[in-house]
C-alpha cells in the first residue's frame, strides 16, 4: 500500500522560506517522476514541480527561482525549498507521482503567508 504524507507547513510571513516534506512508504520514489502541487481555497489543485528519475526538474512560472524540488534517495523522501513566499503561495501542498494517481493522494500540508 502506498502512503505518501506531507509536512513542513505552517505560518509564514512574506518573503519568508518553508521546506516541505514527501514521505513514502510501499514506493520507491526515484523510479517515478514525482510532483508537489497545490490547492488554494476555491481554486483547483495546480502542478507545483516535477522532478524525474534522472533527476530533471521543472517548474510552474509563478515559483520558478523561488521554489527548489529535490529528492532524497535512501530517505525515500522528495522535498520542495520554497524561499521569497508571497501570500499568493498560499496553499495545501500535496506531492504526488506525475500524473498523479488518484489513490496516492495524501492529507497535504497546509502553507499559509500572512503577515
């Protein structure tokens, strides 16, 4: 059974950093291209950034140069520095394989920027 859990949120003021964190468990991650996305309040869920087996990355233009996704292998964990946080950024944070599978959603983690 797979079992990805998020954490690593919380309050934050502008211009402030976080680094979230994917947990696995019953899959290894490098072998997929894995994804954070997130979900604002009455918007829907948006692909955040990728990072593939081999390590290549990608990003949405509204994080590129603020948000950095890594992986960590014998962790079995991907995680997402996310540094210059805008109110906008606002979110729950989910990771997921890309595309994503439906069974593998988590509970997110939730990411709040407010002064």
């Amino acid at each position: 059974q797979v079992q990805l859990v998020e954490s690593g949120g919380g309050l934050v003021q502008p211009g402030g950093s976080l680094r979230l964190s994917c947990a696995a468990s019953g899959i290894i991650l490098s072998m997929y291209t894995m994804g954070w996305y997130r979900q604002a309040p009455g918007k829907e869920r948006d692909l955040v950034a990728t990072i593939t087996s081999g390590g290549s990355t990608n990003y949405a233009d509204s994080v590129k140069g603020r948000f950095t996704i890594n992986r960590d292998n014998p962790k079995n964990t991907v995680y997402l520095q996310m540094n210059s946080l805008k109110p906008e950024d606002t979110a729950v944070y989910y990771c997921n394989t890309h595309p994503p599978q439906r069974r593998y959603w988590g509970q997110g983690t939730q990411v709040t920027v407010s002064s």
